[in-house]
C-alpha cells in the first residue's frame, strides 16, 4: 500500500519508522472518533433503560445490592461481574449500568484498535474498527452486561500486541504488558474461549523460528495463567474439581461434540440472541449477504498482505478468527451470534484492507465509480443492520418490561424480599423474575439445579416462595395446594401460604 514504511513478513514485524508521527497526530485522533461514535451509537439505538436479560441477571446479581446471587453454571466465568461492579454493587439503576458500560465499550475499542498502530495503515485500523463496530451484534451486546464483546476486544488487542512484542526494533515493555493484559482479560472472561483464541499465537510463538522469543511467550502464558486462575480455583472448591467443571459445561451446552452449526448461526443472523432450538426459515438474503461476503472479503485481505510480503501481520489475525468461530460453528448444536464476535473483530482488519483495494485499485476513470460502489455496499450494509437492531431492541424492551411487570405483581400478591421464586416455563423465566422482584431464585431440575423440593417446601415456612408459570402449565407436586394467583397476561403463579 502506498504511502506506508512497514513490513510484517514472518521474518520481521516493524512498526513504521519515518511515517509514526503521522499515527501520533492523525491516526490516534480517528481512532478516538471511532470509539466515541461506537459510545453515542450505543447510547442512541440501544435503549438505555431496555432492562436486564436472562443472562445478564445472573451477572448482574452476583455482584447487586438489589438481589440475591443466582445460580453460577459451570460454563459461566465472573469476568464480567468484576466488570459490572463498580456501578452494579451500589445502584440497581439499570440506565446507568448501560451507560457506564457502553462508554467503557467505546474505550475498549480504542485501546484494541491502538494494538495495532504501526503495524497496518491508519486507515486500514479505522475502517476496520468502524466496520466491526457497526454490525448490529456489536452494537446490541456493547452496553450489555454480556462477556462476548470483551472477549472480541481482548483477541483483537492480543494479536496486535504479540506483533509488536515481537517487533526487532521494538524493545518498550509496553507490548509485553499489553499482550499480558489482553491474555488475562480474554481468560477472565470466557477461559474456553481464550484457549481457542490463543492457540494460533501459542504455535507461533514456538513453531516459528524468528519467534522462538521468550518474554513474549511468557506473557502470553503469564496472561492466560493469570486470567483463569480464579476460574481453575472456583472449579475445584464448588464444582467437583476441573474435569468436572469442563464435563458439566460441555452437557449444559447440549454435549460438545461434532455438529454442524452454519446453517443455525444463518438463521440467527436475523436478530434471534440465541437459536436454540434453530427452527424455521432461513433470513432474507439481504440480511445474511455480509456473512458470505465476509471470509471472501478476509481472504482477499490475506491475498493482498501476501503480495506486498507483509503477510504475519493479516495471516495472525485469520487463524485466531478461524479458532475462535471453530467451536461455535461445529462444536456445539446451537447458535447465538454474540459467539461470534471475535471473530468478526480479528476478520475486520482485513477485510478493510480489502474494501480500500476495491475502492482505489481502479485507475483513471473507473476510481470514482469503485469509490461509489463500495460507498453504495457499506450504506446498505448498515441499513440493514440499523434495521436488524431496531427490531431487536424494541422485542427485547417489551420482554424485559413484561418481567419487570411480573415482579411488580408478585409484589401486590405479598411475594417480597426475602423470597424464593422458581419455575422453568420459557415464557415466564424465573431467574430473571426473580432478580427484578429482588427474590433469590431455585430450580429443581435442568442446567440451574441448586435445590429440591424439600428443600423448597422447608423455606416456604420462613418466607414467600411462588412457582411462577404460564397460564396453563402444572404446578410440581409439591405446590399443588398452593394458592394460584394471575400476574400479567398469561403469566401465572403459585404462591406458598
């Protein structure tokens, strides 16, 4: 690429030399712009006061002053309960929640694109950030209390960290910190994921020859190490030991093992947080057209790196993409697509590289016809996810409503803290139920087992205990001479005397 001083051949990666300052004027600037347009986009199209998830309450509540902790499956990690808890420990406000972490969102970004300064074209690193910054599951899961985007921002500082560690001329400790920094938020996040992540920079860092280096390896290790420790801990004091821990959380994600999950992660492109079971008809093609453009877009990314001989750098960032989306597409048997959101954020830097070739290849004549080609894409590109966003916003806003109005009615029915609430109906969950009526919740069977029934009928003699449930579903046996009281719509319950 013209204009540019670098090389990221295997056999050196070097930041630019004479061309840093423009990084230092210019570069920084659109990077801060670009974080702070992710920030106000947040802030504008998802709804701050949207309500907490099923999966965000369970976060949420280890941490809250509002609710009793619920139950902590095995594949969870508290990653992202430290990260809530500065503002979740003393406010239950859950506007402020989202705004705190949609601007901590649009630092992160920024602190993940800055990785890469000198080692791609500014305006490769912008464009790049940009584009994964406006899909519309980025956008949904920024402010969210969620561990996925983290885990996105983490591999994509990590990868541009490890480069710069390994840079001949780059001798500051800042890249080793960084890379060990990277490595441990991506372990103290999603510890499974970190492991699938890091492997193409564990094999680098000892197949590769001018790699072989060993405070880069050591961070890396140090990082993932450092990161997993209090899950590693936690799997043998409460859960059996590691094996264990590792057994429990591959049968609650349905027994990992070979399945394929293209089609699933197709369907749920669509705005479906989570396809399980993955039913129905496939999106409009206009909604599912980036997916397939996307790995032809990063191979041609990869092409191009290839040909101007500074491949490390793009090579790096395709093989963490292609272990990180490894399991989620044909390991487990169901799709969310906030699992691939790593992915997404490794893959956009060259995919932007492609998109800039595209645009400025064309000589003479053709160059403004490519420019509004690729500009006509990108616009389209985004109304769609726009769109997408919307819709998913405006659901998942009426659904948490619907809970918070549950909660109230349990309330007027005398169900107040300190209380238990329970039931398994998919359309009247009980953890997140519970968490907004500041009950604890229990369940008696199934992936959040934490009680039994005796157990139940034992606390409902010392505080309000209600099975809550949908307008025709059973009572268990043990609340069958509970009084049954209606909620909201359809939404029933059966209340301990």
């Amino acid at each position: 690429m013209t204009g540019t001083s670098y090389d990221t051949s295997v056999r050196s990666v070097r930041p630019y030399d004479h061309d840093g300052a423009r990084w230092d004027r210019r570069g920084d600037a659109w990077l801060a712009a670009v974080g702070v347009a992710f920030t106000v986009a947040q802030l504008v199209l998802v709804r701050p006061g949207m309500g907490l998830g099923w999966d965000e309450s369970v976060y949420v509540s280890q941490v809250s002053g509002h609710a009793p902790a619920a139950f902590f499956s095995a594949p969870r990690a508290r990653g992202t309960s430290l990260l809530v808890a500065p503002v979740a420990a003393w406010s239950s406000s859950t506007a402020l929640l989202r705004v705190y972490l949609a601007v901590l969102a649009g630092a992160g970004l920024f602190l993940a694109l800055r990785a890469w300064r000198g080692l791609l074209a500014p305006r490769v690193v912008v464009l790049g950030g940009a584009l994964f910054a406006s899909l519309w599951v980025t956008l949904y899961y920024g402010p969210q209390a969620m561990p996925n985007l983290w885990v996105a921002l983490a591999a994509l500082a990590a990868v541009g960290c490890f480069l710069r560690a390994q840079a001949g001329r780059d001798r500051r400790p800042g890249p080793l910190w960084g890379l060990a920094g990277s490595a441990a938020l991506l372990a103290l996040m999603r510890p499974t994921d970190a492991a699938w992540v890091c492997l193409p920079l564990l094999v680098a860092a000892v197949a590769v020859r001018p790699w072989r280096h060993v405070w880069p390896l050591v961070a890396l290790v140090g990082g993932l190490a450092a990161g997993a420790a209090e899950w590693v801990i936690e799997a043998f004091v409460s859960y059996g030991g590691l094996g264990r821990r590792l057994s429990d959380g591959s049968r609650i994600q349905g027994g990992l093992g070979w399945h394929d999950a293209v089609a699933d992660q197709l369907r749920s492109l669509s705005g479906r947080t989570l396809c399980r079971p993955c039913t129905g008809a496939m999106p409009h093609p206009a909604v599912t057209l980036w997916w397939y453009v996307l790995p032809v877009l990063a191979v041609l990314g990869l092409a191009l790196a290839v040909r101007a001989r500074r491949a490390a750098a793009t090579a790096l960032l395709c093989a963490c993409a292609a272990t990180a989306a490894f399991p989620y597409l044909f390991l487990i048997g169901y799709a969310a697509p906030r699992f691939l959101l790593p992915a997404y954020a490794l893959l956009s830097l060259p995919v932007a590289e492609a998109l800039i070739f595209l645009a400025t290849a064309p000589r003479g004549r053709l160059r403004p016809f490519a420019v509004a080609a690729v500009a006509v894409g990108l616009a389209g590109h985004l109304a769609i996810q726009t769109v997408v966003l919307e819709r998913l916003v405006a659901g998942a806003t009426a659904g948490h409503h619907r809970w918070s109005q549950v909660a109230a009615a349990l309330h007027d029915q005398g169900v107040r803290a300190p209380c238990v609430l329970t039931g398994n109906d998919p359309t009247a969950p009980a953890i997140p139920i519970a968490f907004y009526a500041g009950c604890a919740s229990a369940d008696t069977g199934g992936h959040n087992e934490n009680t039994t029934a005796a157990a139940l009928v034992r606390t409902a003699r010392r505080m309000p205990v209600a099975v809550v449930t949908a307008e025709d579903g059973r009572p268990p046996h043990y609340a069958r001479g509970w009084r049954r009281v209606h909620l909201v719509d359809r939404v029933y319950a059966y209340v301990a005397p």
